[in-house]
C-alpha cells in the first residue's frame, strides 16, 4: 500500500512538473565584440540599403580573430552614414550557452522585443545571437542598422 502511495505521489509530482509554465529565461551572456566597417556598394552609390561590410569578430577567452563579409539592407533615415565609410561596433551576447566557437553566419534584424537590449539585432544560423550596439562612440552608426547579413569572406 504505501509502495501504490509513493508512485501515485511520483506521478503527480512529474504532471505538475510537466504543465507547469516555462521557467524563467536565462539572461544572455556576453561572448566577444564585432566590429566593422561599411562602405557603399559600387552599384548602390550611397543610397539607402548599398553598403558591404568587412567584420571581424573577437570571441571572449580566445586570441582568434573570425573575419566576415555582410551587407546592411536596412538603415534609419536618421543615419549618419553620409561619408564613404561607416564603422559599426556591436557587443556579440548568447541567448543560450555558448559553443566553444561562435559562428556568426546569418541575417540579423531589429526587434522591439523589451527582453533585449535597445537597437538590439537578433539572428545567426540558429537565431540564438543577440547584437547589442556599443554606446561608447558617436561615430559608431550601428544603433541606426535594421537588417544585416554576415557570411564568411570569398577567398
């Protein structure tokens, strides 16, 4: 008898633990810095949305450097991206645990989600990076980006 109350008891408990809600969110974790630089795309001049990227991305805890290639599709109005060149400077965080290496491959796009950071990006391959631009300097354009895309460079 008291071994059927112990299961029963069991049972109820792993229901309980089964239909409860979600658990709470783990906060993102830093993982390293992507800095970059924009120029305008020969065939988009500097309009809106024409400007390739050159990326290198330092990855905390490690002395690698990750270089990428992307394009800016998406750009505020209010940018001050009227030179030839642009410098974008983002903190790279984790939604999840982070692997031993990053891979920040992918399309990132602004969201209005109050979890995150302001002006965050969210994407990669995985949807798990978080962009979060650095306030530091006034000439770091990335608070202004909407949509991008990194890719490993050509060779």
């Amino acid at each position: 008898m008291l071994l059927v109350f112990w299961r029963v008891l069991i049972g109820i408990a792993a229901i309980g633990a089964l239909t409860s809600g979600p658990g709470a969110k783990a906060e993102p974790s830093s993982v390293g810095m992507l800095a970059c630089t924009a120029v305008a795309a020969p065939s988009a001049g500097k309009g809106l949305g024409g400007w390739q990227l050159s990326c290198s991305f330092q990855q905390e805890g490690s002395t690698t450097v990750q270089h990428y290639a992307g394009a800016i599709s998406g750009i505020d109005r209010g940018s001050p991206m009227a030179g030839a060149k642009a410098l974008l400077v983002w903190n790279v965080l984790a939604a999840t645990a982070p692997r031993k290496r990053i891979d920040l491959v992918g399309v990132y796009k602004a969201t209005q989600d109050a979890a995150l950071p302001p002006q965050a990006l969210t994407g990669g391959r995985d949807e798990t990076i978080i962009l979060q631009p650095v306030s530091d300097s006034q000439a770091n354009v990335a608070p202004f980006v909407q949509q991008l895309q990194l890719e490993l460079p050509r060779a």
